[in-house]
C-alpha cells in the first residue's frame, strides 16, 4: 500500500499509549487496518515525567501497530491532555478600514491573530483559539460572518490554554520515536468526535472523559465548543484507593476494581467475599464487595462532583444553556459497574455511554469499539479529515511547494492560501514542529 493513503493516530496516556492505524473507506467510515498498544510508563496525570521510558512506549505501541497492519508508520496526529490544560472566554474585536468591502477569510485570520496576543501566565501557551459567535456591527448570533457588510467585527472566543514545556515534551518524545508530528489536538476535541453526534452536539451535550491520570470535560451547544476542563483525577486514583484500603499491591486493585468493582454500594450484599492471593505463601486476604464498592463510591463521587462544578460554571441552568442531551462518559473509566446511574443520580441529568464504533466500518474489531479507544479513534478521524485535507491542497495545486522558491514562492502563496484556508491550530502546530526542528 502506497505511503499516505492511511493515518495514524497516538493517545499518549496516562495508564496505556495506543497507536491505531486506518483509512477511510468508500462509506465516509474509518477502516482500521492495525493496532498496537503498550504500558504507558513516564507519563503522570496526562504530563510527560520521564522521556526515555515514554519513548519507548511509544516505540512499542508503534511496532505493535505496524505489525498489525503490515505497514511503516511515518507521521502522526497526537492528542495532549494533562493537568496544566486550562480555558477561558475571552471576547474581541477589529475595526475594518472599509465598511463597503465584504468580510473575507483576511480579518477572520485578523481577528484571531489579535486573540493570540493575549498575555498569558508564564511558561504558557494558547493551544486553541475557537470562534463561537460573532457580532457584525452589533448584530449578533452571527455563525459565519463572511460576505456581510460592516464596520465592526467581533467576536466570542474559547481560548484553551496549556503549559508549553508540556507540549514541547510530547512533540521531543515522537521525535525521538522515528515519527513525524502530524497534528497535536485536544484530546477532549478527539474524544468528542469519535462519539459524540452533530445532534447532540446541536441540542447540548457534556462529555466526561474518564481516562487513567485524568477527567476531560468539554460542553458543546449549538453545535459549538463551549467549554473544557481537565479534572487531574482518573482511574488511577481508585486503584490507589483499594491499594490503600485493602492493603494489597496495584496489581490486584487494578484486577479488583475491573472484576468486583461497582460504584454503588447498595448492590453488594454483606456476605459477599473475593479472596486474594497472599505474597510468598502469606495468608490470603479476604475482602467484601460491599466494603470495596465503599472505597470506589468515595472516589467517583468526588472526580463526579468536580466535572459536574465545570458544568455548573459553565451555566447549563440557564434556559438558554440547557444540555438537552445530558452526560456522554467515555474512556476507561467509564466501564466501572453503576457509574451511568451514579452520574445520573448526582447530576439529576440523562446519562448514556459514548462507544466510537458510529465512525468505524462495519468489520472492525469489537476491542476497539470499546470506550477505551474513544481518544485513540478521534485521533485517527482527525488524521484521515488532515490527511485528506492535504491531499486536495496538493491536487489543486501540486506545483508551488516543489518548483517555486523566494519571492515567486512568496507571490503564489497568495494564491493557495485562497483555495485552502490553513487553521490557526495548523498554522501553530507548524511553528511547534519548527521549534522541535531547530531544537537538536
């Protein structure tokens, strides 16, 4: 198979590093041609804290991957989360020159330029800039301004914000794989598109991403990103839990938790007993479900009630910020026993599961329709939407990038930047990959 007419995308996450690869086949749906998946070992709630061992996780993942598929990997789309993941609202304007001239591509770029000036906190960096609405001249609810008439050009921002020596980490980690950095997006942005549909997305709909180090939150309305949050509690924290509680080592809390573990109590009856194997011919421990599904409550009460405050910030008690849709959860975590009717008890809000298998043809693997792979999928979706992307910029115009140099370069840009608009994140993703590039 030729170079290019398949994608990749990387989870880097806390607990396992997942790299998929796929196609899109004649259906508009993702074709998966291989898998590979390692332990996730240097990364600490979403944050890279030993390179050496994240590369070759990756690395495994990777050959994993290839071996599936049968094919050589090149670049990737990766996904960055992470407790240093912050956003904020931020409302601007421009004061166009010639109020008879139509708005054109030109003073969007302007417009969210201006946005990236904005002074953040040091060692920070703005990741995403993303339009919600605009106001031409005072009229508002405005979703796509250009060809209007006006003076005045404003707009409502969701500014995500992240700490920079965590994405540069990321971005030295795939280079010292042997992989090309394709893309960096969201992973929240990743995971709501695996499963989550334009209806949902239109009606109001919070999507709570349950991964190992971490939470992710992002609230869409309208159609629109409205919000996001990266809560820095997972899986992990529970499994620390029953590690503490019922003195036994990660191993067999992590296997508790998958096997017994429910998150609400009142289903285990008191006589219910799950032995565990002591160490080294000690005497083996006895534990009750009840006491377990106790210690797991605790925790997914707590990672519950600080999603559910970001959703509360956000407003949805307002009439006009009512999520319709209520709660998707997804991730690893989400496959914990009761967790749908606890998230409906706590939030009072309907609660469904989020599986990626809407996007992926009909013959793919059962494993990889699972919540678990909800990140990883998204990732292959954006891969294949820029792979795609950059073929047709190629096939409108294969010509300038190869043949032209200097000013004749300079004069034809003009030209292409018209046929394909390149996104603000594009356009900082290349700095980021130019960064890395100069950084050797």
């Amino acid at each position: 198979m030729e170079q290019g007419k398949y994608s990749v995308g990387l989870d880097i996450g806390t607990t396992k590093i997942v790299a998929i690869i796929g196609r899109e086949n004649e259906y508009g749906k993702i074709e998966v041609l291989g898998t590979g998946r390692s332990k996730s070992l240097g990364v600490h709630r979403g944050v890279v804290n030993n390179i050496t061992q994240t590369i070759s996780s990756i690395q495994q993942a990777v050959e994993q991957a290839e071996l599936n598929a049968g094919l050589k990997i090149g670049s990737v789309v990766v996904g960055i989360a992470g407790q240093h993941i912050r956003s904020l609202q931020h409302s601007d304007y421009i004061t166009r020159l010639d109020a008879e001239e139509v708005i054109n591509e030109n003073d969007l770029d302007k417009l969210c330029n201006q946005v990236y000036k904005l002074v953040m906190l040091p060692g920070e960096e703005i990741i995403h800039v993303l339009p919600q609405e605009y106001r031409v001249d005072g009229q508002s609810e405005i979703k796509q301004p250009i060809g209007m008439y006006g003076g005045r050009l404003e707009a409502n921002f969701h500014v995500v914000v992240g700490q920079v020596s965590s994405i540069k980490n990321i971005g030295r980690c795939i280079k010292s794989a042997g992989l090309d950095l394709g893309n960096i997006t969201l992973e929240p942005l990743a995971s709501a598109e695996a499963v989550l549909s334009q209806e949902e997305k239109e009606a109001g709909v919070a999507l709570i991403d349950i991964g190992g180090g971490t939470s992710d939150l992002a609230i869409f309305k309208d159609g629109i990103i409205r919000h996001t949050a990266v809560i820095p509690f997972g899986g992990n924290v529970i499994t620390e839990d029953i590690k503490e509680g019922c003195s036994i080592i990660e191993k067999q809390a992590e296997l508790l938790k998958i096997k017994f573990g429910s998150a609400w109590p009142g289903e285990n009856k008191d006589n219910e007993i799950v032995s565990i194997p002591g160490l080294r011919g000690r005497e083996p421990k006895e534990i009750t479900l009840k006491n377990l599904s106790k210690i797991i409550h605790a925790r997914v009460v707590e990672i519950i009630e600080q999603v559910y405050v970001e959703i509360k910030n956000y407003g949805h008690e307002e009439q006009k910020r009512k999520l319709i849709a209520g709660i998707v959860l997804t991730g690893g975590g989400s496959q914990l026993k009761h967790l749908k009717q606890l998230v409906e008890y706590i939030t009072g809000m309907d609660t469904r599961i989020g599986y990626p298998n809407e996007h992926l043809a009909g013959d793919s693997d059962d494993e990889i329709a699972s919540p678990l792979y909800a990140t990883a999928v998204g990732l292959l979706m954006n891969a294949v939407q820029s792979d795609a992307k950059n073929q047709q910029q190629e096939d409108v115009d294969p010509e300038p990038e190869k043949v032209l140099a200097g000013e004749e370069a300079q004069a034809a840009g003009n030209t292409v930047q018209v046929k394909e608009r390149k996104t603000i994140f594009d356009k900082w993703s290349e700095k980021l990959k130019d960064f890395l590039d100069n950084a050797e």
